[in-house]
C-alpha cells in the first residue's frame, strides 16, 4: 500500500525504486487525489532487460490522508479603550479548510467573534476544526487588553468653579496659618 496527502497528484507518490527496473502507474500521473479515502491504481514493472523480462502490471491501494489546513490567524485589535459596550477582541481569521472557533479565557467554544466589555485582560483562544479532508488545527492564544477609561477633569473659570475651589482651598490653609503665626 501506498500514501499521499489530499490535494497531491499521483506524480508526487514516491514510488518503490529497484535496480533492475521502474515503477509506474498505468493511469495519467496528473490525476488529482480530492478525497480522503483509499483508491485503487495499476502499477506497471518494467524492467530494464524486457528480453528475459516481462512487464507486469499489479494493482496498488492509495491510502489519502488528510491534509494540514491553510490559514490565516486571527490578530488582537490593539488600543481598546473601556466605553459601556461589548467590544470585538480579535480581528478574525480565515481558512477555506474548516470552521474557526473562539473562546473567552475558560468559556465555551462557539464560531462567534469573541467580544468583551470589562477593563481588563483578557485570553482568547481559537482553534480549527478541518473539513473531511483536512486536520484540525490544535488550540492557539492571543492575549487582549482593554484598558481603563482614562478620565481627565477640566476647571473652567468661566462657568466659576475657580473661585469655589480657590475659597476651599484658602479655609483649608487658614489654621495652617494660624499655627504657624502661635
């Protein structure tokens, strides 16, 4: 028996080598192998004395195994920032080989775009599960942030919050005053 990967073609099977002869399959050698499953092809022997030799033609089984799956990986969206909602924490990825799966730290797996709303940081992991003729593609891990929302006071004399923060501030320094003065 003989093995190849799905998406190889007969040409890329090794075949068994021999010093007095070659192996060959009987059939287009640009024939696609698009199925994991066994099949069946007719190998030819030649051998290279064909006057004391004949040719023998036997069949073969093609064991097709699956194949590693293409992809893209998902990435972390940087820079998020807390603001109240559920946001997305990763940019997705792609494959054209099986299904995307997200998990939040210790949730449950699902295809859904893993979001979150909390400042904190958190892990998401991903994983693919292959088609019929693909492997699957163990867990992997991305940590995401969103950081805290930074919030910045602004005084404005002109809606007179400087002479109110400037009387507390004076009746706060005046026993300061008075000590010092003793």
């Amino acid at each position: 028996n003989l093995s190849a990967i799905y998406g190889n073609t007969l040409n890329d099977i090794i075949l068994p080598s021999d010093e007095n002869g070659t192996w060959s399959f009987k059939e287009d050698v640009n024939t696609l192998l698009d199925e994991v499953k066994e099949y069946t092809f007719t190998l030819i022997y030649t051998p290279k004395d064909t006057n004391n030799y004949n040719t023998i033609e036997e069949e073969v089984i093609v064991n097709v195994l699956k194949a590693d799956i293409t992809y893209t990986a998902p990435t972390i969206i940087s820079e998020l920032t807390y603001n109240g909602t559920e946001q997305a924490l990763i940019n997705v990825g792609s494959t054209n080989d099986g299904t995307f799966e997200y998990k939040i730290d210790d949730g449950e797996y699902s295809s859904n775009i893993p979001t979150a709303k909390d400042a904190k940081t958190y892990t998401v992991y991903y994983r693919i599960i292959g088609d019929a003729n693909h492997n699957n593609v163990e867990e992997q891990s991305l940590q995401v942030n969103i950081s805290p929302l930074k919030v910045i006071t602004y005084l404005s004399n002109s809606i007179g919050c400087l002479p109110f923060f400037k009387s507390i501030i004076d009746n706060l320094l005046k026993p300061i005053a008075i000590l010092s003065s003793m």
